[in-house]
C-alpha cells in the first residue's frame, strides 16, 4: 500500500521537473495528463495518510476526475511519440490492446469507486484498487 502511495507523491513532485525541456507537444499531453492522474491520487493519498482532513466530496470527486482522465489515455498514446523526457516505453505501442485495456480498468476501478466513498475507513480500500490499477500498466509500459 506504501508503494502506491509513494508513486502519487511522487509522480506529483516530480511532475513540473519532468515536463521542462519537453518539445513533442504529444507527450507534453499525455505528461500532462498522467500528472493529473497523480494529482487526484495525491488528493485522496493525503486523506488517507492523514496529512489532511477526510472529505468525502473530495475524494468522489477524485476518483470521477481518474475516471475521466483515464479514458483519455488511450488517445493520448495513439500516435507513437517519444522524447528523451518521457517515461513511456515504446513497448506500449508493440502492446497497445494490453497497454488500453489496462487504462480501461482504471476507468472502471475508478468509476466504480467513485460515489461510494463514506468515511475514511473506505481509504485503504481506494487506495489499494486504485493503485492496482495504475501499477499494473506502470509496471509493464513506464520506466522505472
């Protein structure tokens, strides 16, 4: 559980340091994207670590916006670019049904998550299928 909550931490300081020096506007998008990604987990992350207070709406409204950003994701890997910037593997578009599917999950995990969320009790629960679903596809199509 650590694990996945260190990546959204991370991800989301890291973010405006990876994106300098990016000149391929594609990969500019998706950095993008998988920045908000890590903002919206970062939301709910910090609620769970109690670093701040539980929000209910806060936290629904998180997971719809993961929901929503994850579908984009596999528009945003259509057209195969890279720049030295970028952590995707060119992997993702040798694998681009696996790589879809697994944005799919999330989309699903996410929306599924999202309205359901009571009590902070429900965090661990959040974080976990959540960060299941976005360290599946890192896993396999980010580099370490």
């Amino acid at each position: 559980m650590k694990k996945y909550i260190a990546i959204a931490v991370i991800a989301t300081g890291t973010a405006a340091f990876a994106h300098s020096g990016v000149k391929d506007p594609d990969v500019m998008n998706r950095m993008m994207g998988m920045s908000e990604l890590a903002k919206q987990m970062k939301v709910i992350g910090s609620m769970h670590m109690g670093q701040a207070s539980f929000d209910e709406a806060a936290v629904n409204a998180a997971l719809e916006k993961i929901a929503e950003e994850a579908s984009y994701i596999p528009s945003l890997f259509e057209k195969k670019a890279l720049d030295p910037k970028s952590e995707a593997l060119a992997v993702i578009w040798d694998n681009f049904a696996t790589f879809t599917a697994r944005a799919e999950a999330l989309r699903t995990t996410a929306a599924g998550l999202a309205g359901t969320v009571e009590g902070s009790g429900d965090l661990m629960q959040v974080m976990h299928e959540i960060g299941r679903a976005c360290g599946a596809c890192h896993s396999d199509f980010r580099a370490k």
